[in-house]
C-alpha cells in the first residue's frame, strides 16, 4: 500500500469516528434534555400494567366470590348473610337470583320491587309479568324496549276475545310485528269471532 492510500483510510476512520462520536454527543444531548420525561413515562407505563393487572385480579376475585354467594344460595334459599353477600359484590346478578325466587314462589311483593331493577332484563321481566289485564299489557307493550312486546300484544287480544270485545282485539293484533314469530297466532286469532 503507499502512503498516500494510508492517509486516505487514516482520514476515513477518523471521519467514522467523529461522526459516531458526534452521534454519540447528540444522543447524550437528547437523554439529558429528555431524562425525567422518559423517567415518568416508564413509571407511569409500569404503574398503568401493574394497575391493569391489580384491576383485572380484583375483578375475578370479586366475581369468585359472587359465585359462591350464589351456590350458598342454591343450597338454602334462605341464607340472609349470602343473599347480602350477592347483593353487595353483584347487584345485577342479586336481582335475578330474586326474580327466580319470586317467579318460583309467585311473590308480587319481590316483582314490584323488581320492576325498578337496575338489571334492565330484571327490570322488564318484572313489568311483564306483573301485567295481568289488558291495560297493564298494552302499556308494557307500548314500551320501546319490551322484551315480550308482541306475546303482551297477543294476550292482551285473548283476554279482550274472551270478554267477545273482537273488534279491539283486532285492533291489537294489527300491531304485532310481521318479523315475530307470533305473527301466525296474531293471524289465526284475527279470523276468530268473525261471522
């Protein structure tokens, strides 16, 4: 190799070595600006993992521990300290354990509390079963969010049929919806009493 070849790889390592050098000065420049801002995000993404994770372990904790209320309950209805135990870790789930209480023992009492039921299929159960006469029937019916809107709509009709009021149960049975499966019974009831 000759000299001048020597130099020239001489003065290319050294310009390799400035620039890691210089990149070497900017990454320092750039950690000391930005130091306690990378220091408080890796706390903070570590506290929101850890956080997570204390959430998700308490929420299955809590969930246990529902379920075991329940089966205490399964095992004796009358357990008081269970039922309160259900009531505090799970409302909603207290409020159907009451509803199939109350359906299997035919409590309106329990119904009417149950009517205001945050659990909102409860809460709809309840009014429906508590609607007896066409009144009571007509206006669970006309909720926007009735479960049973149409079987309401079309016991609504026998009663009245019964009482032979047919033309206001025709009046009825035209609101039963054309998708429901009680549409055939809506039609084949709209052919009773016509003469």
């Amino acid at each position: 190799m000759s000299l001048k070849e020597n130099i020239d790889m001489v003065k290319e390592e050294l310009n390799s070595e400035e620039k890691f050098f210089e990149k070497a000065v900017m990454t320092e420049k750039f950690v000391k600006k930005y130091k306690n801002m990378m220091i408080v995000s890796v706390v903070v993404v570590i506290a929101l993992v850890v956080g997570n994770i204390a959430y998700e372990n308490n929420k299955s904790n809590i969930i246990t521990a529902a379920n075991t209320a329940l089966n205490k309950l399964f095992v004796d209805a009358t357990d008081k300290n269970a039922l309160n135990e259900l009531k505090t870790l799970s409302p909603a789930l207290h409020d159907v354990w009451l509803f199939s209480q109350a359906s299997a023992n035919n409590d309106l009492v329990t119904m009417k509390e149950l009517k205001n039921s945050k659990a909102l299929i409860v809460s709809d159960l309840a009014q429906y079963e508590l609607a007896k006469d066409v009144s009571s029937l007509n206006s669970y019916a006309s909720s926007s969010d009735a479960i049973f809107k149409d079987l309401a709509l079309v016991q609504s009709a026998i009663i009245l049929l019964n009482e032979n009021k047919i033309k206001e149960a025709h009046n009825i049975l035209f609101n039963v919806s054309k998708e429901s499966s009680l549409n055939k019974i809506a039609a084949a009831l709209m052919h009773y009493g016509v003469k």
